[in-house]
C-alpha cells in the first residue's frame, strides 16, 4: 500500500502569448474550424517563441509556483520535468531549470519521459522520494514545446497539440488526510510515437478507444484504493486531449461533465503540460483548497496513471 503523505504548497503556470487558432491552420492544411471543434473540442493553443525553449517554459512556471506562496527557494532539494520535447538530449530540462532558478546548493533534478502521463508519473517519483524521509520539497514541472515537433502539413495531428508549462510544489505531511494514491502503469504500444524523424505520429481512432478505457480504469482504481465514492472527489482533472474522450468517460461512468476540469478549448493538448496547467488553475480558487482530487493521464507508451490527492 502506498503510505506517502504530500502537502500541496504552490502551484504555477506559464502559457506562451502567441496562438494558433483554427482559422490559422484553415490556412495551412485542409480542415475548417468547425471540424475541429466538433471533433476535439479545441479553438485555439499556444505557440513559443522560436528562442523560447521548454525549460523557459518550465523556469516560469516553477516562478510562478514560488511567488504565489512566496516560498523559500533554499528548500527545493528535488526537481522533476516531465517532457517528450525538452531542450536537448543532456544536460535534462530540470537541470537547465535548476540553473535559471539560481538554484546552487544540492538538489536532484533529472527528466522523465512518460508522454503525456509524465505529469502523474513525476508526482508519483516525488511524492515517493519525499516518503523516504531524503528529501524535503519537491518541485515537479511539466514542460512542452510541442510546436517544434509538430508537422504542420499533418491535419490529422497538427490541429491537437500546443505549448505550455505547469509546477507544483510539494512537501512531505504529517496529517493523514494528506495520503495520495497512485496508479502509474504502462503496455507496450507505438500508436503514438516521436521518433527521430522529429514529428508526431499517431492512429487517433486507436488512442482515442484506448484512452476511454483506461481514463475510466484510471478513477476506479483511486476510488478502491481510498475507500471513496465520487461524490467524496470534489473534481477530477483529466490530461486534455479531446474533448470527446472526457465526454464518453463522463456518460459511461456517469459522472456529471461538471466535475471535470476543462481548458482544451484555450489550449489543445499541451501533454506533459496538460494536467498541472489545470491542476494551476483549478488552484486559483481559493474555494478549491483543501479538497480531493484526481488526477488522470494517458499517452504515448502507452503510459497511463491516475493520482488521488489532497490539495
Ligand atoms: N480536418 C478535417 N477532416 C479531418 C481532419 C481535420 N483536421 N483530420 C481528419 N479528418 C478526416 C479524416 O480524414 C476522416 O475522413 P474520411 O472519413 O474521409 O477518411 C474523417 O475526418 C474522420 O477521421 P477520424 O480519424 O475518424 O476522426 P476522429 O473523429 O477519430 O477524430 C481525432 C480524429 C484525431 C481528433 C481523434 O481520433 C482523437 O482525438 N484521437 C485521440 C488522439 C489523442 O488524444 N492523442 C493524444 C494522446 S495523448
């Protein structure tokens, strides 16, 4: 059973300013606004500046994080980035971020790569290495520049997915009430891929079937764990990758579409990025403190995790 026990302390975002809207990619391949619309339920995402890299992206967010809670940059000692599109092979985003941070004395950081599920994934590393007694604040980022490895003459995928940036700082707890459930898992699976060839790739059809089933998996399997029902969850925060996918989640498990965090309209998918940017502005009302949440991701791997969470 999973014992680690996290106080969620700040969290942030960074959204680049520039963005393609429908009407832009009318003009670049062979779709129309209300297609994508309909099919996805996105108007518009954001794109980065050519200079700006992920771990710029990450380096605000995580800024962002600390300002809101005016928090003492000295007691970050773990910093995790989650992304498919970091800023070269080695040194790792989080190392890059780390450096912009000004952050010198010893602290961890490394990159995981769990596509879009990176987010829960890196929560899940984090709120582990917190539980070894190690470490004391954790910083997690999920961090994207996924305009750079998007084909633009690919209409197929070019209308999903956008840049963005969101962190979360957490602490060990000593309250009961702060325990987290995870559900972390893989099968093996290249329907979507990034291969060197450096853009996307991916058979919609098939990630859509498989991600309504394993997002349903995802919040049954927080709901066994904690002993909970749905009504004790006060919202559940999905990856955003079609609106249609949180939809048929909503109707088969019947939970009212209310409940569950959406911003796919602003943003597309931003991946790895996805749910702590939802997460951010979900905790932006102060209302939405101390309440459960879950956290459900799939993606390319296929990866797939949920987390249940106190905020
Ligand atoms: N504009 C207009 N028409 C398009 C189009 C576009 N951008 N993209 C595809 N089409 C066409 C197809 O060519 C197809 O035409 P055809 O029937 O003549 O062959 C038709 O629209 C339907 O295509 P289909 O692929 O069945 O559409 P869909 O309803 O499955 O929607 C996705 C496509 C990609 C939006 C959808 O499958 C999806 O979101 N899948 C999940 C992807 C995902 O979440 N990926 C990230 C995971 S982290």
């Amino acid at each position: 059973m999973n014992q680690a026990q996290i106080k969620v302390i700040s969290s942030g975002k960074y959204i680049p300013k520039e963005t393609i809207t429908n009407q832009d990619l009318e003009k670049m391949v062979d779709t129309n606004h209300d297609w994508i619309v309909s099919r996805t339920g996105i108007v518009k995402r954001h794109k980065a500046a050519e200079q700006e890299e992920s771990s710029d992206l990450a380096y605000h967010a995580a800024m962002d994080a600390i300002k809101k809670a005016n928090y003492d940059i000295n007691q970050i000692d773990l910093i995790i980035v989650a992304s498919i599109t970091g800023d070269q092979m080695t040194p790792a985003t989080a190392n890059f971020v780390q450096t912009k941070l000004g952050i010198t004395h010893e602290c961890m950081s490394f990159d995981i790569n769990a596509a879009c599920t990176g987010f829960v994934y890196g929560l899940e590393i984090a709120a582990s290495m917190l539980a070894s007694g190690r470490f004391r604040s954790a910083l997690i980022i999920g961090s994207e520049k996924l305009t750079k490895v998007v084909d633009y003459t690919d209409r197929n995928t070019c209308i999903l997915f956008g840049d963005g940036a969101g962190a979360l700082i957490v602490e060990p707890s000593e309250k009961k009430e702060d325990q987290v459930y995870f559900y972390n898992a893989a099968k093996p699976d290249e329907l979507l891929s990034l291969t060197v060839e450096r853009y996307i790739k991916m058979d919609g059809r098939k990630v859509f079937l498989f991600a309504v089933d394993i997002m349903q998996k995802g919040i049954e399997k927080m709901l066994n764990e904690s002993n909970l029902t749905i009504d004790d969850i006060d919202a559940i925060i999905p990856h955003q990758a079609n609106i249609r996918i949180i939809q048929a989640v909503s109707k088969a498990m019947n939970i009212p579409m209310e409940k569950f965090v959406l911003n796919i309209e602003e943003y597309g998918n931003t991946s790895a990025a996805s749910i702590p940017i939802s997460l951010d502005e979900y905790m932006l009302d102060q209302k939405n403190r101390n309440q459960k949440v879950i956290l459900v991701g799939f993606g390319g791997g296929f990866t797939y995790g949920s987390a249940l969470i106190n905020l």
